[in-house]
C-alpha cells in the first residue's frame, strides 16, 4: 500500500454555492473529504467553518476577506469555480502562501451567445413584445425594429468572451470593432480601436467585457453615453460596477439609448429569496437577467472540471500553473525522490539557507524549480527519500517560510 506523507483522506475540501457535482465527483475519485453546502457564506460562518479545511471551492457570492484568510489556519487553496476572482483578497491569500484558482475559459462560450442573443433581442424589441402578450396586448409593428446585419458591434475588453462574441457576430454579418488597452491580434476581421470614445462614436451595439478594476468603476457614464450613437444599445455581462446605472436610465427615458441588456449589478441578491432592486425596472426596451451568462449546464460542468483539476494537481504535486495570484511552477514528478514545497518570503539568501540544509544532510537534489514574485518565492524541489522528511523540517523552522509542505 503506497504510503502518503498526509493520508488523502485527511485532506478536507469545502465547497460551497452549490457548485457542480462534477467537481465534488472528481475529488472524491481522488480520495480526498469533500462536503458541500449550498448557500454562500459570510464571513463569520466562512471563518467556522474552514478552521479544519484545507480547500475551499467558492462561485461569486462567498466574500473572502483578509480576516478570513487569517484565520483560515491550515487553508492550502482556494478555487473560483467561476471566471472572476474579486471576491477573494488575492494579496492576503499570495501572503499568507496559498495560491486561487480560477476557470477563465469555461463560461466564455455561454455568456458569448448570451450577448449575440441580447443583440437580437435588443434590436427587434423582443422583450418588450412579450411582456405586452403576456399582458394581453397585441403590438404588431416594424417601428424601432432592425436587422443586425450590417451594424458595427463594439467590443469593450477583447479577452476571453469579447473574442468569442466577435466570431459569433461576425458569422451574423456585423462588423466588429474593439477596445483594449492591450494590444490584441483580431481573430477574424475584427479591427482594434484606438480609443473607447472613437468605439463607442462608431458603435450601433456595445457590449463590455471588462474586469471589476478601479480603473473600470463607473467606466461608461453620462459622457460615454452621450459620446454612443443617437438610437444604439449597450450590454453590460460583465461586472456590474462598471456602468453609472442612474446615468444610463436617464439616456434610456430621453430616447437616445435605445435599448439595454444587463446581467449584472453593483447590488445582487445573496440568494434566490432575496427582493432584487434596480431603478432600471420597467424602462421600455431593457433586458434584465439574474447574473446568468455563465450558468448553462455546459458551463458549470466545464468550469467544475477545470478548476477541481486545478486543485488536484496543486494538492498532489504543488502544480500553481493557472494561479491567479502566485507564481507560475509545474514539473514533473520523479517517482524515486520526494518533493518539498517551499513558499517563502522573497528576500535575499534564502535559496542559499536551503541548500545549505540540503547540503548538510547529503540529500542528492534531482530538480530544483524556483519562480518569484517581488514578495514571495515559491521552490520546488524534488530529493533522496531517506533524509527528505529531515530536510523539509529544517526549512520550515527558517524565518523566511511561510508555508512547507512535502509530498511522497
């Protein structure tokens, strides 16, 4: 029976805001605890509930804060079983050495044909038309209703989802332009912008899909408003900070916003039972969606995959590739040594003071693997079995180690 340096079955994962039971299935294959609650926690009940945890699997709800990183004692990781992670105090966890995952890719696809089917919608009044049948009304006209081919799209933030959408309104005949404040090579005929108010001046539709950064709060206000063409429309399935709504209303009820899609607010419910607000209920031609673009049973599937599979390498051989807040380490594992990780603070001598140690105990070092950041390190280093347990307990008591963990 192979021996582990700590039982699998010790290893206790907290997944919380019911998140797919293909996640929860991939790491109870792998022998590890998992429990699961359905609710978002808050911060008092976060902090009980991860003093014996050492993976915590989150959406967007579950606010984690330094407190809770703090007093998270023998917390290892955390995943973001969706795309964003402004909800985790990334510095605290990259101090505090563990490392949070995240699925970039997954949900890129849903949230893409999402906003293509929000155009449409937007352009044919199709909400509107079915509320009013609904209520009984029978509003047939072609007035205000348009074709989107042949209309410029602009794209704000040319990533992951921005690039998706530009295929999918291409394949509808649109012109596709974008912002970023990258540079970015088009995928199909798409033309970057130099500015986001010449996009925006040029744009018939402009959907965003940008980050929650200080740069992006209240990134389209009453000037970018003004600066969109008279009768275009704006889709926001991005963050919700990042669109002044009061000022948006305002260009909706004069008339020059023709239309609006939004998925996402400064303000969400914490859960279905919650009243949602918003001061643009029931303003003609505005589509409103609980934060659904990334929630297909598609996407949660993939997402569950990709970020279980993230924490399954990270636990089994200290793997951080596709960490968002620490260094970039991956190599092989060789099956006759034993593997020390090592994240440490990024000051001068400690790679020195290591292999002094390893030096001293006459352990034979068959890869070494060292990747910084100006704050921390983080060593990889694979050696003899018979002095590792020795080695790894000497590292750990130096001043510099904030976290030392071996694997056999």
């Amino acid at each position: 029976m192979k021996k582990y340096s700590y039982p699998k079955a010790s290893i206790k994962i907290l997944l919380a805001e019911n998140i797919h039971s293909v996640a929860h299935d991939r790491l109870k294959a792998e022998g590890f605890s998992v429990e699961g609650v359905k609710q978002a926690l808050g911060e008092s009940e976060l902090i009980s509930k991860t003093q014996d945890v050492h993976v915590l699997g989150i959406r967007s709800k579950t606010q984690i804060s330094p407190k809770a990183v703090r007093e998270s004692k023998k917390l290892l990781s955390i995943g973001c079983f969706c795309i964003g992670t402004n909800q985790v105090d990334l510095e605290a966890a990259r101090l505090q050495g563990i490392p949070v995952f995240n699925a970039p890719f997954s949900n890129t696809r849903s949230v893409a044909e999402m906003v293509m089917a929000e155009i449409v919608m937007l352009s044919r009044q199709i909400g509107d038309r079915n509320t009013q049948l609904h209520n009984g009304k029978w509003d047939k006209s072609a007035a205000g209703c348009y074709e989107i081919r042949g209309k410029c799209l602009g794209i704000i933030g040319y990533g992951h989802i921005g690039s998706q959408v530009s295929i999918l309104a291409e394949s509808f005949g649109m012109k596709v332009n974008y912002f970023d404040i990258v540079t970015k090579m088009p995928l199909g005929n798409g033309r970057q912008i130099g500015s986001l108010e010449e996009l925006l001046a040029q744009s018939d539709f402009v959907t965003l899909h940008v980050p929650e950064t200080p740069q992006t709060k209240n990134m389209v206000g009453p000037q970018q408003l003004k600066s969109m063409k008279a009768g275009s429309f704006l889709i926001n399935a991005s963050r919700g900070t990042v669109v002044d709504l009061r000022a948006l209303k305002q260009s909706l009820v004069s008339g020059y916003t023709a239309g609006a899609a939004l998925d996402v607010f400064p303000e969400e419910p914490e859960s279905n039972d919650d009243i949602f607000k918003c001061e643009l209920q029931n303003v003609p031609n505005v589509i409103l969606t609980p934060h659904i673009g990334g929630s297909t049973e598609e996407a949660q599937e993939n997402i569950g995959i990709e970020v279980s599979m993230s924490l399954i390498k990270f636990i089994n051989n200290g793997s951080t590739t596709g960490s968002v807040n620490f260094p970039q380490v991956d190599l092989p594992v060789h099956q006759s040594s034993h593997r020390i990780l090592n994240i440490h603070k990024n000051v001068p001598g400690v790679l020195k003071d290591i292999n002094r140690i390893i030096s001293d105990l006459g352990a034979n070092i068959q890869g070494q693997y060292l990747s910084t950041d100006p704050e921390i390190g983080y060593l990889i280093v694979d050696l003899d079995k018979q002095v590792s347990d020795k080695v790894k307990e000497q590292i750990s008591i130096l001043p510099t180690s904030i976290r030392t963990r071996i694997l056999y």
